[in-house]
C-alpha cells in the first residue's frame, strides 16, 4: 500500500556524526564519510541503511544483511557479516535508540492527533477523505489526511489520527484510539480500544531507562473485530499486523511487531509480548501469555492461563506455566492433586 508514512525523516546524517553520538569504533572503509539515510531491521535494510544487532536469534540475518552500518557489541566485533562497516559499542539497544532518536525526533511524544492546525470548532480536518456513505457521529475527531471509506461508522468519542486509513464498511466504537494503523475492510474495533500507539520499548541500563522511539505501523486486515480496551502497540521498526479474520477479545494486550495470522482467535486478557509470530487459525486461551520474539505454528491451541516460553511446533494443543503438551499437563495436574491429598 502506498502511504507517506507517520513520522518524518530528519536524516540523512554522515556516519562520522552518528559515530561522535553513541561513542562507538567505526570498523570498515576509512575513506569517505557516507550518509546514511534511514534506520531499518536487518532484514529490511538496503542501500545507505543503518541497522542494529544484539539478539543471537538474528544471527542469519545479521550475517547476511547488507547494511550501510550496523551497530553491534565488542563479540561480534569480527564476526562475519555482510555489512559494510560496523559500529562497535557496548550497548547496541542504547546506541540503536539514540540513533533513532535522532532520525526520527518526533517519535519520541504521543503523536498529535489533528496532524496540523485546524479551527478548533471542527473536528473532521478539512484534508480528511470521507468516502460517500460514511458516518461520523458528533464528537468524533478525525484528524489530518485520514481517509475513511464508504459505510464505515465512526462512533462519538472517537479518534482517528492523521494519515491513517480506515476501509469500508467498518465500525470504530465510541471512546477508540486509532493512530499509525491502516485498517482494512469489514474491520469492528469496540469501544475503548486504544491502536497503534507506543510500544514499550526502552533501552534500560543502571544509568536509567532510555526510550527507543517506535516508527512502525499497525496494519489490520479485512475481517477482523477487536474487542473493548484492547491494546495493540505501533511497530519498532516493521509494522504490527493482525491477519485477516482473526478475532481478538476485550482487555488483550499486543505488543510491538507482533505478527498475528488469518483467523485466529484470541480471548480476553491475553498478553503477546512484541515480534511474536502467530501463524493461521491459533486459539489462544483468556489470561494466556508469551514471552517475545518466538513463533507460534499454524493451528495451535493454548489452554487458558497458557504461558509460552518457547517456539511451537503447527498443530499441538499446549498449557499449563511454562506451557508443555496437554496430556502432560494434565498428568501433572494429576500428579500434584494425589501429592496434596497424601496424609502425613
């Protein structure tokens, strides 16, 4: 999909610049001071890109990337990698925040969400898109650029942010917070949900807790509904998507980069820590939670209270803390009730 985007560039910025910022050793060519242009993951890099790496699970791709510069720790100082120069620093997340931070200085406070100046007796920017057929109910604010299509409702007490987009035939509840997202067709969003701000993302150190701007997207896609206070964070760097169908509870928590599939099911008070993968058609029971970046395989099943810790194979059924196939949960359930019930 064509978008401009939600936070402005401030680069491109020299290397030698963001090498004096973070104090990092410049490993690679001498000659020259290139620009670099735009911070992205490393997968996502291409020319004139700056990226970072610290967690051993990339290791491919850090391997592979092929970045103008990547920021990384003294250990993988020579590590192979395809990457035209190196960063080298002790914290890479700290630097990596900094560096973002410089890139993209508007992502550093909650977003406006009129997106410029406008007469304070309007609610609905004059640059707004309202397709034919659309509703906006009284005290619904719709900020700069939005578009919003044909049959969608957008419920009083509303917010849609600048420059996001909502299909047609949608329903937005009353009191919704929408930002950063681009919504697709059919989408129900209930009341209270709050979309696409912040993720928690903070480079923490004994020097204090460093934010790390988040300058992804939500994408939702066709057919989803999304329950009432349901929270879903804004993409770091790549976007958070919530796959076509999927249907999430009341009270969720999604955090940043997370990818969730087609039709899948999510029940209330759920928590997704951010870049966990869910694939098609996965059931995830109320109160259950993850840990991040580790992938849920296509039709899995999680039993309420569930508590992932670790990847999972497509098709098993799973609960318990830290989740374990069910039969053996349920063996241990057993086990632990005879235990209890022994005399002394």
């Amino acid at each position: 999909m064509d978008h401009p985007g939600f936070f402005e560039n401030a680069g491109p910025f020299p290397i030698s610049e963001i090498t004096e910022l973070i104090g990092a050793e410049l490993v690679g060519p001498d000659a020259g001071d290139p620009l670099v242009k735009n911070i992205k993951s490393l997968d996502q890099v291409g020319d004139g890109h700056l990226t970072f790496f610290e967690n051993k699970k990339y290791r491919t791709q850090f391997e592979t990337t092929n970045a103008l510069v990547c920021i990384v720790s003294p250990a993988f100082k020579d590590h192979k990698t395809s990457a035209n120069r190196l960063l080298v620093v002790a914290e890479p997340y700290r630097a990596y925040a900094k560096v973002l931070a410089l890139f993209y200085p508007g992502a550093m406070k909650p977003l406006s969400y009129a997106g410029g100046k406008q007469d304070n007796r309007s609610l609905v920017h004059p640059t707004a898109i309202i397709e034919q057929g659309a509703i906006i109910e009284p005290g619904a604010v719709i900020g700069a650029k939005v578009q919003i299509g044909r049959d969608s409702v957008i419920s009083s007490g509303a917010v849609v942010g600048a420059r996001c987009m909502v299909g047609r035939n949608c329903s937005i509840g009353a009191n919704a917070s929408i930002q950063c997202s681009l919504i697709g067709d059919h989408v129900i969003i209930h009341q209270g949900a709050a979309i696409g701000q912040d993720g928690f993302g903070f480079a923490m150190g004994p020097q204090g807790h460093l934010k790390v701007p988040q300058i992804g997207r939500v994408i939702i896609q066709d057919h989803v509904e999304i329950g009432a206070n349901t929270t879903i964070d804004r993409g770091a760097l790549k976007d958070t998507v919530i796959g076509e169908g999927t249907k999430i509870d009341n009270l969720v928590q999604i955090g940043h980069n997370v990818i969730i599939g087609r039709n899948c099911v999510i029940v209330s008070q759920v928590g997704i820590s951010g870049s966990t993968e869910l694939g098609d058609f996965v059931i995830f029971g109320g109160q259950g939670g993850c840990v991040g970046h580790i992938k849920i395989g296509t039709g899995v099943k999680i039993a309420a209270n569930g508590k992932i810790i670790n990847n999972v194979e497509p098709g098993a059924i799973i609960g318990g803390a830290p989740a374990v196939p069910i039969m053996q949960w349920k063996r241990e359930l057993i086990a632990i009730k005879k235990l209890a019930a022994k005399k002394k």
